[in-house]
C-alpha cells in the first residue's frame, strides 16, 4: 500500500539501463519507495523519510542495483518522482 503519491513518474536513460542490465523491473523500485522501504539508507536517512512522508517534504530512496546505486526521489508536492543515478544528480 502506497504511503504517499508518486505524481508523475520519470527516469533517466542511464538509471532504467542499470534497471535492465540486472533484471530489475523500474516499477518494481517505485513500488519499494512509494511503500516504505526506502532500500540502503541508514536509520536516521529512514527516519527523515517517515518525517518527510507525515510534513509533505521531499522523500529519498537508494537502491543498490550491481555495482550502482539507483536513486529515487518524490517531491515534497508530491508531482513527480525520478530515477536517476547519483552522478546524474
């Protein structure tokens, strides 16, 4: 069950690349976020989220994939969520 609304979804090139070349579904990463589980972050990253999902903030996922991480950020309106790889931030 989602937590919050993604708005629209976008990705970059490079991110659904890394998603592909190691078998994993994009949606199934905005199905982990949108979720909760907000992949590789440390407690006090998960307990901002859990802050950032109850005030309208911006919420912040990383997800190892291979030897990458793919990032996944919502909005704080809560109108568009990217992936995207950290060195295309």
């Amino acid at each position: 069950m989602a937590l919050f609304k993604l708005g629209k979804v976008v990705a970059t090139p490079a991110a659904l690349q890394q998603c592909m070349d190691h078998g994993i579904e994009p949606i199934s990463l905005l199905e982990r976020h949108a979720g909760g589980d907000w992949g590789n972050l440390s407690a006090e990253d998960v307990a901002e989220n859990v802050h950032s999902v109850q005030h309208d903030l911006r919420i912040f996922s990383t997800y190892h994939i291979g030897s990458e991480k793919v990032w996944v950020i919502t909005e704080a309106d809560r109108s568009s969520t990217c992936l995207l790889l950290p060195s295309e931030y």
